[in-house]
C-alpha cells in the first residue's frame, strides 16, 4: 500500500513546482515590462536570504527562481516570496521565527545547489579548504583525529555565512529582567524544528517537544550552532543592583536566525536584522 505522505509529498512538489514556473515566466517574459512601467520596485534588505547570498541588489538578477534551494533544505527554512515584494517575488528567503536555518545540512547545501552563483557557495569552499589546511599538519603527525578535524571544517563553513546580524532587545529580554524560563519555548503548537544534536546527530526535532528549565533564559544561547563566537552570555548588573547574566551577540554572528526561533516571548526579543553587518549593528 501506498504511504500517504508519498501523496502529500508530490503534491507539495507539484504546488512548488508551478510557483517556481510562474516566477520564472514572470523573470523572463514580464519582468522588463514591469520595471518599466514601475508596476514593481526592488525591496532590498529587508528580506533574509539563504547563506551564500550575494549582494541584494544583484541578487534579485542573479536568482532564477528555480527553486533547488527550498527543496534540498532538510528543515525547510527556505521560501519563495510573494508577489508583493516587487522584484524580490519568487525569490528564496528565510522567514528566522517561522523556522530558522540550524545549519543541519552540515554542507550548505542551499548553496551548493544553486545553478547561478546566486547563492555563493565558493564562500564555503575556501573556508573549509583553508581550515584543512591548516588542520593538516596536526592529523599528519597524529595529534587530531581526521573525523574531529572534518567537523572542524563544516564548523568553518558555517563560520563564513553572513546572513544578517541578529540584535537584541533588552526591553523585552528575560534575562535583561533577571529572569528565568521553564517549559516548551514556543507552546505546544510551534512546528519548527532544531537539531539537537545529544537527540541525534541527523534528525531535526520539533522544537515543541523540548523542554528547559532555565534559572537565566539562555534559550538563545545555547541553541546557537555557532557557539560563543557568536553570541554568549555576559554578567550584567540590572538597576535595583541584582547581578545577572544577558545575552551578548559577538562578531561572528552569522545571522542564521535560529536564536530569533526560539526565543520564547512573544514578539521575540531578538531578531536578526537581514543583509546587516556587526559594524553596521552595533558601531
């Protein structure tokens, strides 16, 4: 017998599929059209594109609308959008709240993937390349072990992605407030997932079926797949003079959007700022 998620998965292809021609019809035949006419305007920046992306405004060319990216990403971060972000439409992006790329491809296979470059995976490459060499020397004379030195090279890869920066709002952050945060981090009914990686090394988990009991929130923090470089906690002193620890985003902030996921108020109280450097942020 059949699986019916067989049927649910040809379906979604198909749906994919035929947003992806009309883009494409639009790209080729309406787009001069529509430019001239100033029936649509480029948006630039304010859409969070996946890892690799290049400039915006050669972006919104270089992108065919093809969409490899959306169907090869493992958690499905990746989306096309819609018809009123003017020359943006049909072009891939990442909504961070909905779900947030974890990295759980490992090999930034959204960029891998792309047929023109839009997406710009010799970023990757250089970066891994450069790490194995550096590695090298170490695994030669037996001081690192080949499988430890191939994690540090995707850890690299990962390192080189600059999405957007993500910026917190001290506001609203429970830890600004000396707070703690027990329970699931975005109710019963969220459908992200993350890689937990104690859970297993491969398999994305629904994000509702986690739960912490955190003393300071962190939540951000310790779900960052980049780690300290990226952001961490720092002591803090709040104004009655309680002492506390608050989230401090660091340079290598990649924008990957997944501490944004999983921040548990409601509206989040960090959010990655799209096409954003750390000097632009925070200088």
């Amino acid at each position: 017998m059949a699986d019916p998620r067989d049927k649910l998965n040809r379906r979604e292809f198909l749906k994919q599929s035929a947003w992806v021609a009309g883009g494409l019809v639009v790209s080729a035949v309406g787009l001069p059209f529509l430019i001239e006419s100033h029936a649509i305007e480029p948006k630039v920046g304010e859409l969070l594109r996946p890892p690799g992306s290049i400039e915006e405004d050669e972006f919104i060319y270089a992108c065919i609308k093809c969409g490899l990216c959306v169907q090869i990403c493992p958690v499905h971060a990746i989306k096309l959008a819609d018809v009123d972000e003017g020359l943006g439409y049909a072009t891939p992006y990442i909504n961070a709240r909905e779900q947030a790329c974890d990295f759980s491809c490992d090999s930034i296979q959204c960029a891998e993937t792309c047929p023109t470059a839009a997406l710009n995976f010799k970023i990757f490459r250089n970066a891994s390349t450069k790490k194995a060499e550096e590695l090298q020397p170490l695994v030669e004379k037996g001081e690192l072990d080949p499988m430890e030195s191939w994690r540090l090279q995707i850890h690299a890869m990962k390192e080189a992605t600059r999405i957007g920066v993500a910026k917190v709002n001290d506001q609203t952050c429970l830890a600004y407030q000396g707070k703690g945060f027990k329970g699931t981090p975005r109710g019963k009914d969220f459908k992200g997932v993350l890689r937990y990686e104690k859970i297993s090394e491969r398999k994305p988990q629904p994000v509702r079926e986690q739960y912490f009991d955190r003393e300071i929130c962190d939540l951000c923090v310790i779900h960052c797949p980049i780690g300290e470089t990226a952001i961490k906690m720092v002591e803090k002193e709040l104004p009655d003079g309680r002492k506390t620890k608050v989230p401090e985003v660091e340079r290598g902030c990649t924008g990957c959007g997944t501490c944004e996921m999983i921040c548990p108020t409601e509206p989040a109280s960090i959010v990655v700022l799209p096409q954003k450097t750390y000097e632009e942020v925070y200088s």
